[in-house]
C-alpha cells in the first residue's frame, strides 16, 4: 500500500475497546499501520456522532473546548477492555484531542485498577503503561499556561518525550506554528516531538 | 529486628476454627491472623495505601490473570480486600494482587507446636 501510513477511524458512540472495532485493530496490527483518530467536526451535535457529556453546547467555544471528553472515553475504553493486551501490536494516534489532560486520567485510571483490579484482570500492568507504549497525541492545539514553566511540568508528567507527536493543523484557525508553539518544551523532548516520535511510530514508511 | 527468629505465642489453636481469624499484636504491630483449611496465615493487618485495618476487610477469592474479557475465578479464600478501597492481597505471601512485588504487606509464618500457634517473626 504505497503512500498509506495509518488507519483512520471515525469515532461513533461505540467506543473504542468495543470488540466492534476488533477486525480493524486485528489488521491494522498485522500491517503494522497505527489506527487514527480525529474530532469528527459533528462530536456531541449530531446523533451519528460521539456524544459529549452533559449535553450538547450552544457555542462553538464550548464545543471546541469540550471535545477532548472524547477522546479521554475512547483512550480509557481502549485501555480497559484490553485491545492492547489482545493487540500487543496495535497503536493509537489521538488527533486534536488534547493532551494536558492525561495526568488526570491515567492517575484515575492507575488508581481505579488498583483498587478494581478483579474487573479487569486481563491487565498485567498499570493502565498508564499501556498508553506510555502504545498510544501517541499530537500537540495541535499546544497549551498555553500563563506560566510558561507549567509546559515542562505537564510535558515532564505524560512524558512527552514519548507520547507527543508535532503537528500544526494548518492553515485552520487555530494552527500552531512550528518555531513559536513549542518554544517552552525543553529541547530534547522537542527533538523527539518534532521529529523521533513520529519516524519511530511510522518508521520507513515516511523515511 | 534479630538475626535470630522469634516464636510468639497468639493462642490455642482451637480457638480458631476453619474460616476464623483474629488481630494480635507483635512488637506494636497489628497483625491478622487467618485459619484456612489445614492452614494458618498472618499479615501485617495495615494498608500500605492509607493505613486502613485489613483485619476488617473481606476474605474471598478473585479474578486470575486472564485473556481480554475472559474470567476465571479463583485464590478462594486466600484474598484479602481492603474494607476502605478494595486493594486486594494474597494472605499466604502477603503480596498484593496489582503488585506483587512492589506492594505487599508483610506476611509472617505461623507455627502450630502442641495446639498453640506461634508467629514467626
């Protein structure tokens, strides 16, 4: 499949970890494309998209603001489920979806399965491992703290050195550019954002 | 702590029938000590999360590591969950279930010399 990099997979409200998705993961493993996913521009507005929680926003704001929810309920259903206990293969690139969330979730979701670790036996480490290994986010929209030594803090915390992957979203409204963005991540996690993640993620497939 | 073992005498062991446990106190520590089947076990009776008394939370069995949306159930009797958030340690190691070797409780051998039990520490 020349020029294919990765799978991309609308999200609905069957969430990820719905065995639904399975052949897709099964085949994606095998051809060792990553599975995508991005905001679907319809995420809590129309019925064939993911519902955001609460309710449906008013303005585009709120929406904007909001669709990481999405995200954070596919990434912990993907986890818990177990696809990539099933999958040890398989990788999931988040889209737009935010990430300075993260220590928030995995620490739920670490806590949670230290005390609900009967429910999900089938998972032999923390949940936050399984999405230090297995599962990528992009910086578009980068976070904008007021103070600018909150970016390392949460980069140091989900380690970005791992997990971010560079992109700009450009030319929407609300692209980042390449040299501004990032100019608070410290350089060797920039090195990795900007350019290793993504070769070792993809590898010769966009040398 | 010795380089030598010590015997500490916790009672008859006909005061403990099968299913039964009790807290004693070794050196200042809590510990709980459980007769299951032929067998006695004692763990530190504190939660190395909060501190909660493991000594009050339910002994049962769990979950074994399994395949993706697969259960079997089994350690009957050998789990102890803590009664304020669930964490659960295997009695016979004092390890927990989540974390075998990080997070565990100490668990202390239980000698039974002419119907007395004896902890060994």
């Amino acid at each position: 499949m020349p020029g294919f990099v990765q799978v991309h997979i609308p999200l609905s409200n069957r969430l990820l970890g719905d065995r639904h998705h399975y052949p897709i993961f099964e085949a994606a493993e095998r051809h060792a494309l990553p599975v995508a996913v991005h905001p679907n521009a319809i995420d809590g507005i129309f019925r064939t998209g993911p519902s955001t929680a609460g309710g449906t926003p008013s303005y585009y704001a709120e929406w904007h603001t909001g669709l990481t929810q999405v995200f954070q309920a596919n990434l912990i259903s993907l986890v818990c489920q177990g696809v990539f206990e099933r999958f040890p293969g398989l990788r999931v690139i988040m889209t737009e979806g935010g990430f300075a969330w993260l220590p928030d979730v995995l620490w739920r979701m670490d806590k949670n399965w230290r005390g609900l670790r009967d429910e999900l036996p089938w998972l032999t480490r923390p949940p936050s491992e399984y999405v230090f290994d297995h599962v990528r986010f992009t910086t578009q929209p980068f976070i904008e703290p007021a103070k600018r030594a909150h970016v390392a803090q949460i980069c140091d915390m989900i380690q970005a050195d791992r997990v971010l992957l560079f992109s700009t979203d450009y030319p929407h409204w609300d692209f980042n550019d390449p040299v501004r963005a990032l100019a608070a991540l410290p350089p060797h996690v920039k090195e990795r954002v900007f350019a290793r993640n993504a070769l070792e993620l993809y590898g010769e497939r966009i040398r | 702590m010795g380089d030598s073992k010590k015997l500490h005498p916790v009672g008859e062991a006909s005061d403990l029938p099968d299913g039964g446990r009790k807290q004693v106190t070794i050196e200042g520590r809590a510990i709980c000590l459980f007769h299951i089947g032929e067998e006695y076990y004692a763990v530190r009776s504190t939660c190395p999360h909060q501190g909660a008394d493991l000594c009050g939370g339910t002994l049962g069995g769990s979950m074994l590591p399994s395949r993706p949306q697969e259960y079997v159930y089994g350690l009957d009797r050998h789990v102890l969950r803590c009664p304020w958030h669930g964490w659960e340690f295997d009695i016979r190691t004092g390890r927990s279930l989540f974390d075998p070797d990080r997070m565990r409780v100490r668990a202390y051998p239980v000698r039974v010399q002419d119907g007395r039990l004896f902890l060994e520490s």
